[in-house]
C-alpha cells in the first residue's frame, strides 16, 4: 500500500512531526470514546503521536484494540484538576464532545467544560487546539445544538491557543447517527412521508475525510486561528441522500412527499417510532435539519489540501458505510496491524442501534457424546441426512424456493460424510469450516436478505459437548423485516427441534459409532 494513498496517517504530510528533541509529540483526545473519537485515536498512533486520553471510566478503553496503547486520565472536560494534568506536555488537543442532551441546560454545560479545557489548555501552552464543530449557514437562527457548537469553537477561538474549527454536516459511516438515520428510515419505509427539510441541501462527508482533515488539523501553521468548513464532493438534497442509499443498498428508491405538519418534534418521535435512534438522538439531529449546511468556501483546501485521490463521493462512502465495497488502497482494513480499520466500519464501541439490522436465532444444548462425535453429527448435515426437524417444513421451504426460481433443495450434497468450504449443501453454501468447532453455511435460497446458519461445537464443562446454533438474517427493506416476523413462530420448534436432534444423534453416535447419522 502505497504511503502517498492511505488516509490513516501515514501520509508524509500528515505524519507526526518530531520534537526539536527528537521526542514524538503528544495529541490529547477529548472524546476518545465516541464515535468520532475511536476512529481518530488509532490514526494518531499509527501517523507516529503519543496518545493521552480523558476518559470519566478508563475501563471503558477495553472495548477498543488500542486501548493499551494510549496513556489515559480519569476526569471529565469540566474538571480542571484532570485537565490541568491531561494537559502537561501536550502539542496537540482534539475537543471531540458534544452533547445530545434534551432541554436547555446542556448549553451551559458545554460552555462551561469549553472555558475549563481553554483555560487548561493555554496555562499548559499547547501548541493547537483543533474542534469538530458543526457546518451551518450563516445569518440565519440556528437549532440549540447547531448554536451550541459554533459558541463552543467561538471559546476555543478566543482561547490564546492557536485553534481549527473544523465544520462538517452529515457524516456518513456506519455508526455515525446522522447516517443511521438515513439508513433505517430508507431500509424501513417503502413511502416517505417526510418534514420539509427533506428538500433541503446537504453537503455531506465520509467519514474516512473527516479523518484526513482532523490529522492534518495537527500540522497547520502557527498562525491559522479560525473556523473552516468541510464537506464531501456532492451537495444533496436530504432526500437525494435517501435514494442514493437506497440504490447503493439495492433497495428500490422510495418515494417522498414532504409534509408541512410535522414539526422537529413530532418527527423526531416519528423516527423513534420506525427507526431505533433514539428520540433523545433524532432531536437535535432533526432540528439542525431545518437549515441547509451547504459550504460557504473551500478555504480548507489552502490549510489542508484534500487527501490523495480527491475526497469521497456520497455513494461511495454509503458503499464503504454497508461494506459493499472493499477499503481499497485509499484506505486500510481491519486487518492491518498499524490502525483499527477502515472508518466506516462499525467499532464494538458504537451504540446498539448502529448498523444494519440484524435478526439471529441462537439456540444452545448440550450432550454427553464428545465434541468429535457432535462434529460428525454436525459435518454430516442436510442432503441425505436431512435437518434433524421438521421435514415437512423444509421440504415446503425448498419447493417454494423452487417456485420462486430458486435452487431448492434437489442439490443435496456431494459427500455424506464430509465438507468443505465452497460446497453445495441443498439451499445452503459452506462459507467457513473449522473442523470439530464451526460449520458456516450462506443461504442461497430466495430471501429478501442475506442468511446464514452456524453450526458448532466445543467440549463441555464436565465432558461431554456444548453444541451452538445460531441463525443470522440481514433483511433487504421492508420486506426482509416483515420475512423474518413471518417465519418467526416456525423458529421455535425448527431451530429448537434442531438443537435437540443434533445432539440427539450425537449420543446415538456415541452408542454406535458405525452406524450411520439417523436421517430427519
């Protein structure tokens, strides 16, 4: 991968600069934890900084693959003892926190933990000061949120510390809640009946760009002291943005109608009520819809020029968000061992309701034959041998499969024995198999969705053998959603009786082992 490609911090314009000592400089993280936050850190360690974090709960670093490579200080922003000691030799401070809260108070509150980091900040003379505010038009009355980050950035501006407020709009990753709500609303609702704003422009950002503007924020000159807006390639209509979801999530694209009746409040409870997000989230969201956060300039370009291969498209980024694209040389993946994946990839950190919707079935059991025994029992699955429940059901499964113009079940298997990775095993592809502990199977029946089965094994706590099951479905839509509640009360006895069965015919084995697996 080339150095002059990766936005993660190997760039050599955005790489660490030494110390006049030769020492790496220090960044402090304020807001390590969030979303924005976990995808900076490991960028920072990876472009050559000593990280430091604030963190009200360092245990809380557990959850993050770098959470042993940071040096952390239990506090919180608005506590000036904690600052002053997360402050101590600092070249570079990221201000990453926001607050979502509902009511007025939480104006004051980040004003007041603005003003204690400043004043921390310039008594311990950091070098630069860099704030992710929020992009907003100017001139205008603004939402509570919006108001409240551009007097946040006005603080730190005022501060004596060399400051870069950095603007964005919507940020696309998954994780991010302004992309969250995109995605349920779009994946949710086949007809949208939609506030006004739907109609207003928005200039939207990857996130993978918000990483190469917060890293280059690190390098600007001494002098550069103000806030610059940034966006991504295209300027969208919030409906524009819906669609183009659609599409990259191969949805059909969804009709719009805007309604003048529903205000940000009764549409942040109209998102609650068909999304997950939280109204508490929707809220601010919603009502800093009510402008359009377009660019005013491209100042930025002369502070930080945008990353090599020019900034993310919308699509391209709702590509990267659903995983339907591969981090390519733009970018790293999970696996690299320099920086904790591509960021638009979800992080364990993010809240419960990011990311696609996912349904599963686990079912657990356990059994007095040894895990080999299970294991053959498990290898052995479908074709022949059938599925251990139900076999009216499945053979109903399959011929409407057929019906549809699917494969059915008339595929069986090759072996009746054994199996490997790409093998036919009826409606079902081998994906993954780790003998004696985990069968994958990918459904290639007709859903609206994706599907896939496991099936493993693992020795028990007092011999014997734990057998685990677990069915996974990803719906397309609406009607992945409204698929999965209707095979939902066949789930309890076809995954049930599976469980019981396998483990069943585990012990027969155990009694006999020459004798074939019982078939369903």
């Amino acid at each position: 991968m080339s150095e002059q490609s990766s936005p993660t911090g190997r760039e050599p314009e955005l790489r660490a600069v030494p110390r006049a000592d030769g020492t790496a400089p220090r960044a402090l993280v304020l807001g390590a934890t969030g979303y924005i936050g976990g995808r900076l850190v490991p960028r920072l360690i990876a472009a050559g900084y000593r990280v430091r974090v604030l963190v009200r709960d360092a245990a809380r670093l557990a959850a993050f693959a770098w959470g042993d490579d940071v040096e952390a200080v239990v506090g919180a922003a608005a506590d000036a003892a904690a600052l002053a000691e997360a402050c101590d030799d600092v070249d570079v401070l990221y201000y990453l926190i926001h607050s979502m809260a509902a009511g007025t108070g939480f104006e004051h509150a980040d004003l007041a933990a603005a003003r204690t980091v400043a004043t921390a900040a310039a008594a311990a003379s950091v070098d630069r000061l860099v704030y992710l505010g929020g992009l907003h038009p100017d001139g205008v009355p603004l939402s509570p949120h919006l108001r409240s980050r551009v007097e946040v950035g006005e603080v730190f501006l005022q501060s004596g510390v060399p400051t870069l407020v950095l603007q964005a709009g919507v940020v696309i990753g998954s994780g991010s809640a302004s992309f969250e709500m995109i995605r349920h609303l779009t994946e949710v609702l086949p007809y949208m009946p939609a506030p006004r704003w739907v109609r207003n422009f928005i200039q939207p950002i990857a996130v993978r760009d918000v990483m190469h503007y917060l890293l280059g924020a690190a390098r600007v000159a001494p002098d550069v002291n103000r806030a610059v807006d940034i966006g991504g390639p295209d300027v969208l209509r919030y409906g524009q943005m819906m669609n183009g979801y659609a599409v990259e999530a191969g949805l059909p694209q969804r009709p719009i109608a805007p309604l003048p009746v529903l205000t940000p409040g009764l549409a942040s409870h109209w998102v609650n009520v068909v999304t997950p997000v939280p109204r508490a989230i929707a809220r601010p969201l919603i009502a800093s819809l009510q402008n359009e956060c377009v660019m005013d300039d491209h100042d930025i370009d002369a502070i930080i020029p945008p990353p090599a291969g020019g900034l993310t498209s919308y699509r391209r980024a709702v590509a990267l968000a659903l995983g339907r694209v591969a981090a390519d040389s733009v970018e790293t993946s999970w696996q690299d061992a320099e920086v904790s994946g591509v960021a638009s990839d979800p992080l364990p950190s993010d809240p419960e309701w990011a990311g696609r919707t996912v349904y599963t079935d686990v079912r657990t059991a356990v059994t007095a034959a040894s895990p080999e025994r299970l294991w053959e029992v498990i290898e052995g699955i479908g074709g022949e041998n059938g599925w251990y429940s139900a076999p009216v059901l499945w053979a109903l499964r399959g011929w409407m499969d057929r019906l549809v113009g699917g494969v059915g079940l008339v595929r069986g298997r090759r072996n009746r024995r054994r199996i490997a990775v790409g093998d036919v095993v009826d409606f079902w592809r081998v994906e993954k198999v780790e003998p004696e502990r985990l069968l994958r199977l990918r459904a290639e029946m007709k859903v609206p969705g994706l599907a896939w089965l496991d099936l493993g094994c693992e020795p028990g706590p007092d011999g014997g053998a734990v057998y685990r099951q677990r069915a996974v479905f990803f719906p397309s839509g609406l009607s992945g959603r409204l698929y999965w509640l209707s095979v939902l009360p066949f789930h309890g006895f076809i995954f049930r009786g599976m469980a019981n069965r396998i483990t069943a015919a585990a012990e027969a084995h155990r009694a006999a082992p020459e004798a074939g697996a019982p078939a369903a």
